[in-house]
C-alpha cells in the first residue's frame, strides 16, 4: 500500500494543480483515502432572505453553500463517472437534463464565510473514507507523469437556481487565499 497526498492553497486565486510523480508507481486499485478542506468565501454561499413577519422564520438568518467536487486527469469513463442534473441555463440542455462528468468526485461544501454574528466558520473539514477509484486494473504511473487536481463548484447565488459545476479559477475567484486542500490516495 502506498499513500500519496497532494495540497495546495489559493493564493494563487485557482483551484487547479499539477504534480508531476518522482518515481514510477504500478498498482491496480486507487482509492481516496482522505479529503481535508478549508474552503470558503463570499462567491461560494447566498444568503437567505429572512422570512416575513409572523411567518415563524423573521429571526432566522441563514446561507446555503455551494457543493464542491474534484476533477481528476488521471481517470477516464471506467474509473469515475459523476452524474447529476442540468440547471437548464446552459445552451443545449434542459432544467434536469442528466449529465455525466468523468473523472470527478463530489466531497463536500463550501463553509460559511460571513457567519451569523460576524464571524467565520474556520473549522478544517475532513472526509475519511476509503473511495474506490480504480478497481482491479493494473495501472503504471511512470516517473514525471502529472497529475491535475482542478476545484469545481455549483453557483448558488441566483435565487431559486443551483447552476451546473462551475471550475474554480482566478476569474471567480472562489478558491482565494484563505482556502486550501489536501488529498491523500491509496495505491494498491
């Protein structure tokens, strides 16, 4: 068994990372052992509006945050195929269109940037599992080969809309410099 961890921070406002290996290694199983994150930030989560008077919900203030998912280069249709259902706002596809996304698992959310109070949520999230990626497939991954790690994430400030997965990138500046990310995979 051989365990690699990758991480990487956003101070250089992308969500997207390359490695290249320094030796070669060859398994036949890849697992996601670990996914620890910090991620958050005011493009990430919409604030609820609160509710109107005697509705019950007047003292409530509350956001939803959007859903986060990794891209993966090293994996194809036999390894990691992702599901889910179109918003609709994308030329060509309806509201609930299924759509299929290789090489991406989806781990989490965003935290809270603006908690109430005026505060933040600071807390390292970490997901444990393992995750099996590729199963009983003898692969090789020669010396100097690159792995990309790319941050996706669903947009959920147009009111009533959560829009399809959006690549975290310098333009939408959701992975800024507050957040980071660790990945750790399993080889065997």
């Amino acid at each position: 068994m051989t365990l690699l961890t990758f991480s990487w921070t956003g101070e250089n406002n992308t969500g997207t990372a390359a490695f290249t290996l320094t030796k070669e290694y060859k398994f036949k199983n890849l697992y996601i052992k670990d996914i620890k994150y910090q991620i958050k930030n005011d493009v990430l989560e919409e604030e609820i509006a609160k509710g109107t008077s005697n509705s019950g919900l007047s003292g409530i203030n509350t956001a939803i945050t959007s859903s986060l998912a990794v891209h993966m280069d090293f994996l194809d249709e036999k390894d990691c195929v992702m599901y889910y259902l179109a918003d609709g706002l994308t030329m060509g596809t309806a509201l609930n269109t299924a759509q299929q996304k290789i090489g991406m698992f989806s781990f989490g959310h965003a935290g809270q940037q603006g908690a109430v109070g005026g505060g933040s949520d600071l807390a390292t999230v970490s997901h444990s599992y393992p995750y099996r990626l590729i199963n009983n497939r003898p692969q090789t991954w020669a010396k100097n080969k690159v792995l990309t790690f790319a941050l996706y994430y669903r947009d959920v400030q147009t009111d009533g809309v959560i829009k399809d997965w959006k690549l975290m990138s310098a333009t939408t500046d959701a992975f800024s410099d507050i957040c980071d990310i660790e990945i750790t995979l399993q080889l065997e």
